[in-house]
C-alpha cells in the first residue's frame, strides 16, 4: 500500500514576519512522520504585505507548497472553506500561520487519526499573549451558545484539528457563506477525540481578529446553531398579543359601556397597530 496523502490546510492574511518561520516548523514535525505524503496549501486571503511573494519563493525540498490567491479579504473562515474545496487527499490538518497552532502537535494528531478517529480537535490550555477581555469574552461566548444550542462545544476548541476524508467530503456539500467552521464540524457528530495544547504568543504582527469581527462571528454562531433568537421574536410577539389584546378589550368594554376614560379613536388605532406587530413577531416564532 502506498503512502497517505496528508493536506496542511494554513489560512494567511499579513503573515510575512511568520512565513519562513511556520515552514521551518513544518518541516521540522514532518520529519518525523516519514509514513506519511504531505502537501502544504496556504490560502492568501487577500494579503496586502509581501506574504503571496514570500509564499511563491519557498521551496522545500520535502514536501510541496500550493498556494490560492483569494482576491480580497474574505475572511478565515471563507479561507478555510476555499482551501478545503480544493482537497483531495486522506485527511488534512487545519492551523493557523501565526504559530499559534505549534505544528509539533501534528505527530499525535496523526496518532490519534490512525486509532481510527475521524475528528482530532485541539483545545487550548492557556494563551501566552491573551487579554482578559478575549479570555472572559471567549468563556462568555462558549457558555451563551452551549446554553441555547442543541449541541455542545468544548470551550477553549480551535480550528488546529485534523479532519478526515469522510469529514472533508461532507463539508463540501455546505453551501453557508457566514459560518462558523469548527462549529459545522462538531456539529456533524463524526467520531471525534481532543488533545490539549499550550498557544505561544505570536512570532510577529498583531491580532488579525478585532474585537468587531470576534462579534460578528459570535453572532453568526448563535444564530446557525441555535433557534433561540428567532423563538424569542416568537415569545415576545405572544406577549405583545396578550397584553395588548388585553388592553383592546378593556377599551372596547369603555367605549360600548360608561366610556369613563374617553379613548379617543386614535388611540385604537395605535393598540390594533402594536397587535397586528405582535401577530408578525408571533408568526416569525411560528415558523422557527
């Protein structure tokens, strides 16, 4: 039997102080794993430094380097997703390039996949660099969304994992344009195991992820995994019902009776108006 095919899946947005020194990593963990065929694709996801030239020049004599341009700045998780359309191999192994994801974790990722699991995910035990503000915000995060989800994410999980070919195949056919990667991937409920892992502090360069975009992918999180949000328009447009059809009816009993308030018609008007918008709120429950 001929050796298995391994992909290195590395999204890259400004990474050039990183580049050289990530290959040299890669290279020094590939070496241990001599069983093995690897190829190391690096998606560009719209770099404005000198990543892409820096990314054509290497040349390493153990393995081959791919390289996607993206032509603008999509984003990590649409990196990821055009790296992987692109897979055609036994298994691949997501990092980062910042060398956060340290790739001498990749020789037990492998260990655990050859016991047969389809996911081996990653957890992080600590970060060097991280603020209070990202570690309270990411236990915040990781706590809303296994409380309204159907499904449970283990807090402190990343991208750094390795997916089988079965994996690969079945997220291909997920066609979402906001989504959240390692969320899709718990969530199709392949046989799964985790290692845990120390983040260093980045090499070189700042944060690529503003507190603005960390929110935008919270939010895209909550509202794919969870029906919550659309159930809440539902219960307050119940509210809005009762409590304003409630409020109709004493006036209705007003008018027709001794009128002691004098309800004037606008004031009809305005309380039809909240409950026809309570109706809509209802509706929009109805059918999460």
């Amino acid at each position: 039997m001929g050796k298995k095919n391994i992909s290195l899946l590395i999204p890259a947005y400004n990474e050039a102080g990183n580049i050289s020194a990530l290959i040299q990593e890669i290279t020094t963990a590939l070496a241990a794993c001599q069983r093995y065929e690897f190829t190391v694709l690096f998606v560009d996801d719209g770099s404005t430094d000198n990543t892409l030239s820096i990314l054509q020049e290497a040349a390493v004599p153990d393995f081959p380097i791919r390289v996607i341009k993206l032509s603008r700045n999509f984003g990590k998780e649409m990196a990821l997703t055009a790296g992987l359309q692109s897979l055609n191999c036994d298994a691949v192994i997501i990092l980062d390039s910042d060398l956060q994801h340290p790739p001498k974790y990749i020789p037990q990722l492998l260990e655990k996949w050859q016991e047969g699991y389809d996911i081996v995910s990653t957890t992080r035990q600590k970060i060097d660099d991280q603020s209070w503000t990202r570690r309270i915000g990411s236990r915040l995060f990781y706590s809303i969304l296994n409380t309204i989800s159907e499904f449970k994410m283990e807090p402190g999980t990343t991208d750094f994992r390795l997916l089988d070919r079965v994996v690969i195949d079945a997220l291909k056919k997920f066609t979402e344009r906001n989504r959240l990667f390692r969320g899709l991937i718990d969530w199709m409920g392949f046989q799964k195991t985790t290692i845990k892992f120390d983040a260093p502090a980045r090499l070189s360069g700042q944060q690529r992820y503003s507190y603005s975009r960390l929110f935008r992918l919270a939010l895209n999180g909550f509202m794919s995994f969870s029906l919550m949000p659309l159930k809440l328009a539902g219960y307050l447009g119940v509210s809005v019902i009762l409590i304003f059809g409630g409020l109709l009816t004493f006036m209705l009993v007003d008018k027709f009776g001794s009128n002691a308030f004098g309800f004037s018609n606008i004031a009809f008007i305005i309380v039809s108006n909240v409950i026809m918008n309570g109706v809509v709120l209802g509706c929009i429950g109805l059918v999460a």
